[in-house]
C-alpha cells in the first residue's frame, strides 16, 4: 500500500497591506522588533519614539521591507500630542516604557509620576485617539505590550507594576468596548527580554538584592523562569503580528503570557 503523506498545516501569513499601526518606544528592543515584523507584513507604521535619531535609523533599516516606517519623534508625556498622533490608526501597539528598582520609602515621586504618565495615561490618550477610526470602520487591533509584571508583582518597582496593572484593567475596557465595533484589544506579557531596559536594570538590583552585578541575571531575574533564557524582541513582535492576523479574530481582553514558565509556579 502506497503511503500518501498529509501535508501540514500552513502557517498564516500576516497581511496588513493597506493598514497604518502605530508603535511607540519603536528606537530600539521590543518597539523596533514590533515596528519592523509590521512593516514585513506590509503596513505603514508610524514609528513613535522620543529618540529621533533612533526612528529615523529604524526607517532606514526598513527600506527593504513591503510597508514602510515612518519616524516620529515623540515625546509621550506630551498627552495631547500622543492622542493627535493616534489618528487613523489600524494598528495600535502601546509599548513604550521605563524603569527604576528603589524600594518605595525611597522611589522619587517625580520618577513614579513620569512612569504612569509614559506607561498607563499616554496608553489610554493613544486608545483614545484611535478607537474613532477603528470603530468607523468597523476593524482594529490594540496591542499593549504589558510584562508578567502585569500579573505578578517583583519588590523595588513599585511605579512599573502599578502601571502594568493598570494597562491590564485598560486592556480589558477596551476590549470590552470594542468587541461590538470589530475591535480587539490584548496584552502580550512577556517576561524578562534582551533589551536596554534590561540591561540598565543590573546596577541597580545588585544593590537592591546585595548581590554582584554579574549573578543578578540568574539570581534575580530568571530565578523564577523555568526556562533559563533571556526572551527575544522578536518572539515578542511574533505574538504581537499573532494577535493582528485574522486567526487571533475571537481573541480579546485577554493577556498572552511569554514568561518561561514564571507564572506556572
């Protein structure tokens, strides 16, 4: 008897012809990552970022690609301007975001204020300024790069947790306002990534933790990971282009979990 080999399913292929997304903290880690897989799939992206020079480096390395990205600089605490710059989107992915490891009788209330505005208010003036266009034409896809810091809570980061929480409860709301007008809305959570923001993390929690620099990758960050890795931005951007496709259509107000295993404890 002849064997007849079943072929295997394909993998969907991202088509976000014709589409503007917009991605802040789009200059460098998950944001580039994010920027560039959307423009491979054909959207133009607006690249959002304080960093000029870093967008207009990022559009230039997209050259090649079937969409196009097109540097904005930025400056996010500008709430008016972020809201502006959301208009005729498709595609939002809120990703931009900062940090600071101090126990809370010491975190700077100045730090803790820019936080929330960058990583929670500016999010929710981005929504904002889209969901008109979105819901005109009845399709629209909001992606907020959350962290499992969302879910779970790390000491000595008092002002990232508190606003990753608070885009989890924003995420929901919107998707729970925007299922009747085609609109989806998630986060994608993924643990720690190779990006700057990581790396400027180390000083800082050697001596939050009273441990050298060098063993805070294993000892801290990936002590609760049962995979032992760094994640990539670019498995990140994948779950992000994952949630954009037709196939992530009934997914919302939901929270795509990238942590190695962190929360499985």
């Amino acid at each position: 008897m002849t064997s007849h080999a079943v072929p295997g399913p394909h993998a969907p292929t991202l088509d976000l012809g014709g589409r503007t997304a917009l991605v802040t903290g789009a200059a460098g880690g998950i944001g580039r990552a994010c920027a560039l897989r959307l423009a491979a799939a054909g959207a133009k992206v607006r690249a959002v970022d304080r960093d000029a020079r870093g967008v207009e480096e990022l559009a230039e390395s997209a050259a090649h690609l079937p969409g196009t990205v097109e540097p904005h600089a930025l400056d996010l605490t500008d709430l008016d301007a972020a809201e502006l710059a959301a208009h005729g989107t498709d595609v939002l992915v809120n990703n931009a975001g900062l940090q600071l490891v101090r126990p809370l009788q010491a975190f700077p209330p100045d730090v803790f204020h820019t936080v929330l505005t960058v990583m929670l208010e500016a999010p929710f003036r981005l929504i904002r300024g889209a969901l008109p266009h979105m819901y005109g034409q009845g399709w629209g896809r909001i992606v907020n790069i959350s962290s499992v810091h969302g879910l779970r809570a790390s000491p000595y980061k008092g002002a990232y947790v508190a606003a990753k929480h608070g885009l989890e409860g924003l995420s929901k709301t919107a998707a729970l306002e925007g299922a009747a007008h085609g609109v989806t809305s998630n986060c994608v959570n993924p643990g720690y990534v190779r990006t700057p923001l990581v790396a400027r993390q180390l000083a800082d929690q050697a001596q939050a933790h009273g441990v050298p620099e060098e063993r805070v990758l294993t000892e801290v960050l990936l002590q609760d990971s049962a995979v032992k890795r760094l994640i990539e931005p670019e498995e990140v951007a994948e779950a992000v282009a994952y949630l954009c496709s037709p196939q992530a259509s009934f997914m919302t107000g939901t929270s795509l979990v990238l942590d190695g295993g962190w929360t499985a404890h």
